[in-house]
C-alpha cells in the first residue's frame, strides 16, 4: 500500500486555523449588525474577542488589553478609522490592523497605508476573504517577529543544538531539575535559575517554554551582560518615533517580540538600577512604556530570569534591589556543575564527539578509560561548555590534551570532597575496575576498597 502525501494546501490551511485560535482581536465597528457579524464568524475560531462601537470605546480597550488584530470600519459616527489609528501609532506600539471601507479608491488605500493599516477590506465582503486577509496579517506579524528574534539570537550566538545537549544525562541533580521543570513549566510562575557560567541555565529555560502551553509562541532570550548599558531600555522597551533625535520610525522592544511566549533575561543582576525599578512595574503589571510613549501597553507573556552571580551579595552591595529579588524568585532553579554531575560528563563527551565530528568532517578520537580518568578528576571551571570545548579541541589536534587545574580551583572544595569525586570518578571512568582505577590514581587497591566502603559505594 502506497503511503500518503501531506496536501500542502491542507497544511497552510491547519497553520491559518492555529494561528487565529491563537489570536485576541478587537473589532471597531459602529453599525450594531455589522459587529454581531462580525462577531458570529470570529468568536469561535479566535481565543478571544472584543467589541468597541466607537474610537473611543476602541482607545481604552487597547490600552487594557494586548491585542493581535484589530479589524475596524474607516466610516464611523465621531471620527474615521484611519484618523484614530494615525492617532495611536505615536502613543506606542499598536498591532496589526484591516480597515473596512465601502470606497476602494486610491486615496483611501494611501492614507490607509500612511496611518499603519497593514490590510484593507472593501464591503461588502465575503466570509472567506474576511479569514484569508485576517490570515495574511497574523502570518506577516508572525514573520516580522520571528525575523527580530532570530536576529536577537544570531547577536547573543546562541546554538541551539548545544543548548539541547547541556541537560542530557542521568545522574541524580540533573535528574532533579529536569523533576523541577516538569512541575514548573504548565504554571504561569515567573523562574529565576541561577548556576555557574556554561551550566545549562538558558537550555533549563527553553525546556520550561516547550513544556509550557506557550510553547507554540516566541522564545527571546536576552543576554542583560551583553547588551551597552544605555540601550538596554530601549532594547526591552522599544520606543516610539521622535522619542530620541535618531528614533526615525517606532521600534517594537524584546518585551513586545515576546508577546504570548516567553522572555529569558539572563544576567539579570548586569540590569543598571535605574531599570530595575521599570522592570519591576512590568513584571507586577504585565504593562510596559516604550520610550517617549504617552501610554502604557499590556503584554502577555512569561518571564524567566537567571544569573550567574551570588544575588544575596548583588542586593547588599546595592547593584540588584531587593524587592526585584523578591518578586522574581517566585521558584528557584539552582543548576549543578558539571562536576557536580558526576558521570554525566562521558555521556556529554560522547555525544559532543559525535556531533562534532560529523560538523568538523574530522575522525572520531578515542575516549580512552585514561583519558575518562583525567576528565573525572578535572574541577571544569567552564562546566559543559569547556567539555566541548575539549573534545572539539582533540579533534582538530588529532588526541585529547592533559587536563591542567588552574592553580587554585577548587571553588571552596573541602580535601575530602576532592578525594570522593577523584576515586568515584576514576572507577566510573574504568567501568568498575578498581585495579585499573588505583593504578590511574597511583593508589593502592585497598585504599580504593576501604574508601568506596566508607562511601556506601
């Protein structure tokens, strides 16, 4: 039996349908049985609707409220359509919008096109043309979006399949925060993950997103570290034209490009404490101000915040307010190092030789059980990401190279601490064999055996 074909236009049109589920439309209309036409179509395939029967009814309800679409009629009683939407562009940012109009005439299209209307409709319409040009708004907006967060994405150098392998692995703390996560992610709850560089806090993030019922919608991480000081508000925020003498043209903030998902700040304790009072009002709000708007706008989505830092220190040395530590420590997720991981690391070392050779078109290198050993016994201040590091270094030399400590690194490491992980990784590494484990470590075997015993190993 031969097998089927997906039809390409089923599938367009399945994406259409997601897309409108997803949406929360305003329609402006003035003519009572125009909206409750209106209404009768949308109210069923939309996630939620909202009626205004004049401008001003409409200019409340966008600033309460972060709509995808607004579909409104240009020949109203009080003032027209593409007046009122000319008005708002210049209170902030303002979704996308059809105009209804009974006069297709050049003029209308222009002073439509000039006011921000993104499509017109010419009454009357049919209902089929109404859900297509609704479809090509929400898909332009899709794509406009999606196009800023891969840019915010290729500027932070983020790769994604390396993010997807940091939390690979079975030992017990990785298996506790992938425990965590599952709990977390169906909650509305802001996150604060905090662990070393290269520990795996942002792929710790995209996995509460993808667990989530957001996870159709944007991810955007933000790097606050990254990011020169003076334009983290208007990276956040955006702003509107002339908010500035360079702000030529509105610019939609990260906060809008997450609408719906999921905003990732990391290094949140780099924010300058000016900015954290304005984050602070967004996060207990939902409502955000670009620069030089008169108005706030409302914004749906889910923060998830991380640091690197002590942030207990950062609040007593004045660089993090406390009641912004409060707030967004809602559920804390403490990542482990990957010394911490214990043999996670062969299973990270093999699939990065995998990958990575395969990228590098470069031959495997043996993992031997000596080179296991070294790596069992090594602090990874550089966590995962120096593991990689490693084994892409080994490719391009042909041989993996002797890992050296740095010369007092042992982050606060107890001798005993050192031992325990140096004896129970050394005989991981050697698959149990304990007299191959104390010949690596220049031991005895009894001391291996006596240790292992203390240990209950």
């Amino acid at each position: 039996m031969m097998g089927t074909q997906n039809d390409p236009r089923q599938e367009a049109h399945a994406a259409q349908g997601d897309a409108l589920a997803q949406a929360t439309i305003l329609v402006v209309e003035d003519e009572p049985g125009m909206r409750n036409f209106l209404e009768r179509i949308l109210s069923s395939k939309c996630r939620a609707i909202r009626l205004a029967a004049n401008t001003a009814e409409a200019s409340a309800l966008v600033a309460q409220t972060d709509f995808d679409l607004v579909i409104l009629d240009n020949l109203m009683e009080g003032q027209r359509g593409v007046d009122w939407l000319r008005e708002q562009r210049p209170l902030g940012f303002f979704p996308p919008a059809i105009l209804m109009t009974a006069h297709a005439d050049l003029d209308t299209a222009i002073q439509a096109l000039q006011a921000g209307a993104s499509d017109f409709l010419l009454k009357p319409f049919r209902t089929n043309q109404l859900l297509n040009t609704i479809a090509r708004c929400l898909e332009g907006e899709r794509l406009r979006r999606e196009n800023l967060i891969l840019q915010q994405e290729l500027r932070n150098n983020i790769d994604l399949g390396r993010l997807r392998s940091e939390l690979i692995g079975s030992s017990p703390a990785i298996e506790r925060v992938r425990q965590v996560i599952a709990r977390v992610a169906p909650t509305p709850s802001s996150v604060l993950i905090t662990g070393a560089s290269g520990t795996g806090k942002e792929v710790a993030a995209r996995m509460i997103h993808a667990l989530s019922d957001r996870a159709r919608m944007p991810f955007v991480a933000v790097n606050c570290a990254a990011i020169p000081r003076d334009m983290l508000e208007d990276e956040l925020f955006g702003h509107v034209r002339g908010a500035f003498p360079a702000a030529d043209r509105n610019r939609e903030g990260l906060f809008s490009s997450a609408r719906g998902g999921t905003l990732f700040l990391d290094e949140i304790a780099e924010l300058p404490v000016a900015l954290q009072a304005k984050l602070l009002r967004a996060i207990d709000d939902r409502r955000i101000r670009p620069l030089g708007s008169e108005r706030e706008t409302a914004v749906d989505l889910r923060l998830i915040f991380a640091a690197n830092a002590d942030l207990d220190r950062a609040v007593a040395e004045g660089r993090l307010r406390a009641d912004l530590l409060y707030r967004i420590n809602v559920l804390h997720i403490h990542m482990p190092t990957l010394a911490e991981r214990a043999g996670d690391m062969f299973d990270l070392a093999e699939l990065f030789m995998d990958t990575l050779s395969r990228t590098l078109a470069a031959p495997k290198v043996p993992i031997t059980p000596e080179v296991r050993a070294g790596m069992a016994t090594y602090d990874w201040p550089g966590n995962v990401r120096e593991l990689r590091n490693a084994v892409e270094r080994a490719l391009i030399l042909g041989r993996f190279t002797p890992l050296v400590a740095s010369p007092g690194r042992r982050d606060g490491q107890t001798l005993a601490e050192i031992e325990r992980r140096a004896i129970l990784g050394t005989v991981a590494a050697f698959d149990g064999d304990r007299e191959a484990a104390a010949a690596q470590l220049g031991i005895s075997r009894k001391t291996i055996d006596r240790r292992l015993a203390d240990w209950n190993a």
